[in-house]
C-alpha cells in the first residue's frame, strides 16, 4: 500500500541511481535513469516503488514482487526477479530506511508564530522557528534556529533547546537543557518534578526539593507520553541518540549514555547509571542506585534488581543471565508437568 499522501507528503522522485546512492548500495541491473516516487512492502509494491528484503522468511513474496528494485543483502541478490532491478548493501533495513527518507523528507518548519500562542517577550526565538497554535514559550526560554513547537506544547521558563528541534502537540518542557536535533513526541514530559519524599514522625510524606535539570544530549528522541523527571541535587542526563519508546518513566538523577535505546513501558528507577548502548526490552525495569554496563541488553519485562557488567545479556525477574533464566524456565515447566504424587 502507498503512502497516503492526505499524511505524507512525497518530496522529488529519485532515479534507480539516486536510490542505490540513498541506501549506501550497488545498482544491479535495471535502468539507472528510471524514477521511483514511492515504497512498499514486496507483496504490494508496484513499478515505480522500492522495497526491501532482509529476512529469508519472505523469499517467497520476493520472487512474485512488482517493486522496481529491491533493496538486499548480497546473498540473496541473485533470487531477485529477472525485470526487478537489486540495490545490493550491507544493512538492507538501513538502506531501505535511508531511501524511503529521501522520498518522504520530514516536513520543514514552516516559520513564523501562530496567532493564539504565547511567547514571553524575553524568550529567544531563533531562524525559522514554527510556533504552533496555543503553544506557550515562557520567560528566559531559548528556542535554536529551526525549532517547531507543536499545537499546545508549553516550553517552561529558562529551557533552552538546541537548532532543529522538534516539540510534539501537547508536549512539555522544563527545567531543561536540550541539544540539537531533539525530537519529542506529542504528550511528552520533561523536567516535572521526581518522585521523592521523607516520612515525618507523624508519618505524613514530605515532598523533597527536586533542584536539578534534565540535560537532553544531541539527537535524543522521547517517545509519546514518555516522562523523564528531572534530578533531585544533581542532574538527570540522557546521552547523544539516546531513543526512548512510547510510555518509557525515567527517574530522578538517572543517567544514560551515547545511543541507548529502551522500549515501550521500560521503567528506569532513580539514581541509575546506564552506560553506551544499553538496550532494554519492553515492560523491563530497574531498581535504583545500580549501575548498567555499556552495551548490556535487558530483556522484556525483567527486573535488574543489581548491577549488570558491560556486554552482558540478562532476563527474568529477578533478572540473571538470559541463558540460566532460560534454564531455570525449562526446568520449572519439567517440575510442573509431572503427575502430583501422594506422600
């Protein structure tokens, strides 16, 4: 199915030779100079879509697609259909992701202030910033060059945010630090106060001064209705290309580092450390205070109750090394599926 231009708009068409250069890959066969103007998935691509093949289980719709070249890895290329022209590269998901953004660019800011938004006098409002309606910049904030603020999103007093960032409807900010090319998505919380209080000898809770900011490294993107508290004393901070899903909760102080990305309802407690590249799979959660090596991998819905080496693989709750949670697994289902005996 193509895409619905009522939602994306298409940019200029590409060459066969313009696509192969978009996905970082070799033309093989076709004509160089034929135009494609879409993509598609390989049952539903026609002849002027690109589509893609990066797992042997659909060989099968590849051998009947219609596409007019087929983004693969080499060692496939040569089941590609006869008239279906290959664009042979490493990373067939990559490059078929690299093409379809060239055909589909995100849409640019369209600058100016809408009317019924609100924007502080003393804010900073960089180049060909869009402002988008009821949206509110308060006092001190700084919008870079190239932002857009999306319908109703609030930018709170003194946040600063970098060239190239885009503010989802709805969205908040504050007390943050924002670099460039930061992405929110509608609904999104940043800076709200964190999650911390003392107990007095009444036995009521005393809600705890939460006097630190959220730091947002280059290119980090917040999924919808996700929230990041920020710090406690000190500050929380998500590294550069950091990636969070829909309905992630970071806690106060907790910080990651470069490219880290965690799945939808992912929950990360206070006070964590997470190092580059760690991954964590959807519904998994942290206690707080313990530290997460660089490029360790949680699986869905675990509980780390301890810290996690660099590199290592963990699953379960409590969460051990995915390999003896498997185990343990097995062995429960064996104990379980033997006959009760009577004592």
């Amino acid at each position: 199915m193509a895409a619905d231009p009522r939602f994306f708009r298409a940019g200029a068409a590409l060459t066969l030779a313009e696509a192969a250069a978009a996905a970082g890959g070799e033309l093989v066969g076709g004509d160089p100079a034929q135009r494609v103007t879409g993509v598609g998935p390989l049952h539903e691509a026609g002849p002027d879509a690109v589509s893609f093949l990066d797992n042997r289980r659909y060989l099968p719709q590849l051998a009947g697609t219609k596409a007019a070249a087929v983004v693969i890895a080499k060692d496939f290329a040569a089941r590609v259909p006869e008239d279906v022209a290959a664009i042979v590269t490493a990373n067939p998901y990559l490059g078929f992701g690299r093409v379809a953004r060239a055909l589909f660019p995100a849409p640019a800011p369209r600058p100016g202030i809408h009317p019924t938004a609100v924007v502080d006098a003393s804010a900073t409002v960089g180049e060909g910033v869009e402002i988008g309606p009821y949206a509110v910049v308060e006092a001190g904030a700084e919008i870079g060059a190239g932002c857009v603020i999306g319908p109703h999103a609030v930018v709170g007093a003194g946040v600063v945010l970098g060239e190239g960032c885009r503010i989802g409807a709805h969205a908040s900010l504050s007390h943050c630090v924002a670099g460039r090319l930061v992405v929110l998505h509608p609904g999104a919380r940043v800076g709200q106060e964190g999650f911390g209080f003392a107990v007095t000898p009444e036995g009521r809770f005393e809600t705890m001064p939460q006097l630190g900011r959220v730091l947002l490294g280059d290119a980090v993107e917040v999924g919808a209705n996700a929230c990041i508290d920020r710090g406690s004393q000190g500050d929380t901070v998500l590294g550069a290309g950091t990636r969070l899903d829909n309905l992630v909760q970071i806690g106060h102080n907790v910080r990651t580092g470069r490219a880290c990305v965690l799945v939808s309802q992912v929950g990360v407690s206070g006070s964590t450390t997470l190092g580059d590249g760690v991954q964590m799979g959807g519904q998994a959660g942290t206690t707080g205070h313990i530290a997460i090596g660089d490029r360790a991998q949680i699986a869905a819905q675990s509980g780390v109750m301890s810290d996690v080496a660099a590199g290592e693989v963990v699953g379960g709750s409590p969460a051990w090394p995915l390999r003896e949670t498997l185990r343990a697994f097995a062995t429960l289902r064996k104990l379980a599926a033997k006959p009760a005996t009577r004592g």
